[in-house]
C-alpha cells in the first residue's frame, strides 16, 4: 500500500515522520512526506497564547486529510485539540517517551538559577507552575524549533528554557538537559511524549495497519484520559491546564491534573485513579472536580 504522510517541517517534526515511515516500510508499505506549514508556523513573533484558538499545529494537516491529499497525519499528542474535525479519527497513539519537561540552562538545576534569571518558555501551564515555585525569576516568551530554543540559552538571549524531555531525546540532545522536573511537581501537558497517527475515520485498511504498525494500548489509554479532561474543562492556548495519567498496575490508572493563573498566583489540583478500561470516565471526572474547587472561575476569567 502506499501511504502518504501529512507532517509540519520542524526538525522534530521530520524525526517523528520518519520514525512512523520506518515502522509502515517495514510492514512493506511505501511511504511518501506531504510537509505542510501550519498557522502555528507561520506566527513566530508573538506567543501562542495571544495568536487563540485551538488547532494551531493540525488545521492545515488536518485539512489535507478530508481533501484525500494525504493519508495520514502525525502529531505530537499534545498539540492535538480535544476534538478532532469530523470525519478523521486518531487510528494510534504510539509508546510514550519521557513524558517530562526539562531545563536547558548549561548546568544549573531551576533552585540554582540566580534572582531575576530569565527563562524562556511558549507554554503558560509551564509557566504558571513555575512561577508559583520561584516568583523571583523572569519568564519571557520563547518560540521557535528545539535547536532555536537552545542555541537561545547558549547564546545568553536566555538563561535558561524549559522544553519537553520527549522533543530533547529524539533529536539527540539530551546532553542539553540541566533539570528534569518530577512530573508530580511539573505536572506536563496532556498528551505530552506521544505521537498520533490521525486518519480518515472510514479508511479501515489504513487504521488496521497504523495500529499494527505503532499503537500502544497502556499508553493510548493514559493519553485518553488526559484528552478526556481537556475535553471537560474545553480549555486552549490561552489557559494553563496540565494533565498527567500513568499506569498504577495492568488495571489501575491514575491521573494528576492542574488548572492555574499565568501568574502563578492561584493553583489548583485534582487527582484520582480509575479503571484503565475507561480512561475517559477518569478524565472526565478529574475535570468534574477541578471545576467545582474553582476552575470554573479560572476559565470564565482567561476567556472574559
């Protein structure tokens, strides 16, 4: 069979690409790379949060998808809105890989970082965490592809920056990594390490083998109830929401989840475990619970 991958163009982006590439090729099919240039491309002179809306890294590919131009998409799981268009279906979720966030800043941990340092990140649920652990410090936006991101540290633009471990590790830079942050402590985005694999929802050859090809169901479930969270809290780029599910035992899920202001100034926190055979249950109820102690009052803040 062959296959056409829709994929953004960042270095990470290709990596991850290929690594589906490489899994389809070696079931026999040929692969060929649709890159595709999505709004969040596009913007790189202003933070996400301020651009709006969800989607900002699959509209386009998504769009490829319903016109038959590809025939599959990947994703970081992270940048995937709760709810896919009509008419696609995400066929796999893949192995994670380290699920936390981590501090490039050429050796000292985040308790060493001198008063007033400047760290860069894109993410308000990074930084609403962060400054509610050190209010001392200076956290300015910070686009841009992983080696932009980190020759911005090495360069002094920065002092540091915070970036996902998962991004860090496939592209061989793990050398960079200073810190990594407790997931306990940091708790990542939601879907954060995964990949999706997202497809026309009636091409069933084609989910068949990209199941067969990458899926891993452990995984797939924790990413579930993490999306099924953010699902019921309907949050976007504009709100610091995290979410963090892991396997307790074969059965057993448990999911940690947080909704803040970007100032750091109010955090709140919910956690509980549940059936892995209904991951979204899980979510759904965490997001339940985050909003009557007073993520209602968040969200109805950020979005007035």
């Amino acid at each position: 069979m062959k296959l056409v991958i829709a994929t953004r163009g960042s270095e990470l982006a290709l990596w991850q690409a290929h690594h589906v590439e490489g899994r389809l090729q070696a079931l026999g099919h040929t692969i060929e790379l649709r890159v595709i240039k999505t709004t969040g491309d596009k913007i790189l002179d202003r933070p996400l949060a301020e651009v709006g809306g969800k989607g900002l890294f699959v509209k386009e590919i998504e769009q490829a998808l319903l016109d038959t131009s590809a025939d599959l998409a990947v994703h970081s799981m992270k940048d995937v809105p709760a709810d896919l268009a009509p008419g696609l279906t995400m066929a796999a979720v893949s192995e994670r890989e380290d699920v936390r966030d981590a501090l490039v800043s050429g050796g000292a941990t985040f308790a060493e970082l001198p008063a007033g340092a400047r760290v860069g990140t894109s993410s308000l649920r990074r930084v609403c965490q962060l400054r509610a652990l050190r209010g001392d410090l200076t956290f300015v936006p910070l686009r841009g592809n992983v080696p932009t991101r980190i020759d911005k540290v090495s360069t002094g633009q920065v002092d540091a920056a915070v970036l996902a471990a998962a991004g860090l590790r496939r592209l061989g830079r793990a050398g960079a990594i200073s810190e990594l942050f407790d997931p306990a402590t940091i708790i990542p985005a939601g879907g954060q390490g995964a990949l999706g694999i997202e497809t026309r929802a009636g091409d069933h050859a084609i989910i068949a083998e990209v199941r067969r090809a990458l899926h891993h169901e452990a995984d797939a479930a924790c990413v579930a109830a993490e999306r099924a969270l953010l699902a019921r809290l309907g949050g976007g780029c504009q709100t610091p929401l995290a979410a963090h599910a892991r396997l307790l035992n074969p059965d057993t899920l448990e999911l940690r989840a947080l909704v803040g202001r970007p100032d750091g100034s109010e955090l709140i926190r919910a956690e509980r475990v549940g059936s892995v055979t209904d991951p979204a249950a899980l979510g759904s109820a965490v997001g339940t619970e985050l909003l009557s102690r007073g993520a209602e009052r968040i969200l109805r803040d950020l979005a007035g």
